[in-house]
C-alpha cells in the first residue's frame, strides 16, 4: 500500500509541476488533457488513441472518459506491450495519467470535474468508476473533489464557460470546495484548427489566477481525431 501511495503521489506531482506550465499553445500537440474513447462516448478505440499520440508527438495525455477507467486500462496495455518492443521503437511514447470525467452538483447546476494521476484501484473513487452519474450525497461537488483526492489525484473543472452559471460563480465555488484547477484553454465553438476560445480563455485564466488555482488544457475529443473536439 505505501509502495502505491508513493507511486501515486510523484505521478499527480509530476502532473500537477506540467499544470503549471500549461498555456494556450500546450494543446493539442504537446499535450492533451481531455480525451473519450469507445469506452464511454467518444468513437475512438483506445489504440488507435495511442497511435495518434505518438504520430502527433504528444509529450502525455490524460484519456477521461465518462464515470470508466476502461479506456484508459486498455490504452496502458497496448502502451506496456508497445514500451516491450524496444529497443526496436523509433518513437517516443507519450506518458498516460489516469483520467476520469465526472459529473456533479455545483451550487445547483450539473459540472463535469475532471480527475487525475489518481490510483483507480482506491476505494474512494471506486463509485465514480460504475459507468453511471453518482446520486445523493455522492453527486455533491465537495463529494467528488474529496474522492479524487483521497485517491491521490487531482480534480479540475471542465470547460467552465459551457454551464447554466458563469465562471465567475462556479470557480470560486469549486475553489472554495478544494478543487485544484479549471480547463483554462478551451474551444468552445469547435474552430478548424483547434485553439482555445480567446474571451472565454481570458475571462477564465483571470479567475484561475485570483483563485490560485492550475490550469489546463484539452480537446474534449470525442470524434476521430485528437486535434479537435468532434
């Protein structure tokens, strides 16, 4: 168990130090952080995720499907199996960081919070993980914040600009809850080539800022390409 908690600990560390570098330019071909596959309700095979990673030159990625770990597990086989073919790899493999998307009530409005370098196997976040929205007292934000971190990851509210309340209301109160970043660089109108939507990214990264919080950056694919969202 100390072995894992160590293991878990520098992983989310080595994360959180890549956070606080991340800036408009970081996505999609340095790094991605907000990834669907198959396994919940995008339509690539984890695989083929993988192999787009590697052909874009990814540094890491986080595959953050909805309420599963499942894409991210296969991808890590496929990852293990391509890492035992050296010292035959003319590529470099990207890191993978557990990921998760979840939903949850934040001062009465439905949030996805994204979850990070935490260990799937820790019994806190084993509800989350059902392929299914939590209810009750484990559908609050405050619920879902601490699970992530009792598992020894990092929790991050997603596209903060797309909810039924602003920003300037849902990240003070994710803040206020513990959370520890928000998915700064965002393209909320899907624009061919991807890039962060510039007022949403402004007003959200000024937030982040007063708030001491990380940020992030992400596709939120679901098609079949990783540098766009559908």
């Amino acid at each position: 168990m100390a072995v894992e908690y160590a293991q878990t600990h520098a992983s989310s560390q080595a994360l959180k130090q890549i956070f606080q570098r991340v800036n408009a330019q970081s996505c999609p071909r340095h790094y991605n952080f907000h990834l669907h596959t198959v396994h919940s309700d995008g339509k690539l095979q984890p695989e083929e995720l993988i192999q787009q990673a590697i052909a874009i030159g990814l540094q890491g990625l986080a595959i953050t499907d909805h309420h599963t770990v499942s894409g991210y597990q296969a991808a890590q086989r496929y990852l293990n199996e391509l890492e035992l073919s050296k010292p035959y790899l003319k590529f470099t493999v990207p890191r993978v960081w557990t990921g998760v998307e979840i939903n949850a009530d934040l001062l009465g409005v439905d949030v996805h919070i994204l979850g990070y370098a935490f260990d799937h196997q820790h019994f806190s976040i084993a509800p989350y993980l059902q392929r299914k929205i939590t209810t009750g007292k484990m559908y609050q934000a405050d619920r879902v914040i601490a699970a992530i971190h009792q598992a020894g990851g990092l929790a991050v509210l997603a596209h903060p600009a797309r909810y039924k309340r602003s920003p300037q209301d849902l990240i003070p109160a994710a803040a206020s809850l513990g959370i520890d970043g928000v998915e700064t660089f965002y393209a909320y109108d899907n624009p061919q080539p991807w890039r962060p939507s510039v007022t949403e990214t402004q007003r959200v990264q000024q937030l982040a800022k007063h708030h001491n919080l990380l940020s992030t950056c992400g596709t939120d694919t679901h098609g079949l390409s990783l540098l766009k969202r559908l």
